[in-house]
C-alpha cells in the first residue's frame, strides 16, 4: 500500500469514528463497526498490532452491544 493510501485510509476511519457520533442512535452501532474495520485494515496496512487488536475489540463490543439492543427488543411486548 502506497503511503497516499495508507493515510486517506488511516483519514477515512477517523472520518467514520467521528460522524458515528452524529448518526441516529439506531445506526450508531453500525457506522462504529464501520470505522472500526476501517481502522483494523489501517492497523494492518502499516503493521500495528496495537491498532490491530484495540479496533477488534471496539468492533466486537459495538456489535455485542447491538445484538443484545436488538434481542431486547425482541423480547419486549
């Protein structure tokens, strides 16, 4: 990956993180999981593990905390 590449990446997923906060709380889960992986492929691309693992964390627990949001509302008459 070129460094052009690897920075508007890096810049996109900041872009993401940031307009997750913005969106309607029923789609905030999803665009943290979108720049979550964002910021993975960009942790891969320059080779930081930090990066890495820390951003299969947030998408992991942005997603259990939208299934369990969704299975609440299921459950409930």
């Amino acid at each position: 990956m070129t460094h052009v590449a690897g920075e508007s990446l890096g810049w996109g997923a900041t872009g993401v993180f940031v307009a997750s906060y913005f969106v309607p709380p029923a789609r905030m889960r999803a665009a943290q999981m979108l720049g979550a992986l964002l910021w993975l492929a960009y942790g891969v691309a320059i080779g930081s593990s930090p990066v890495i693992v820390s951003n299969v964390l947030v998408f992991f627990a942005a997603a259990w905390t939208a299934f369990r949001k969704a299975s609440a509302k299921q459950i409930q008459p």
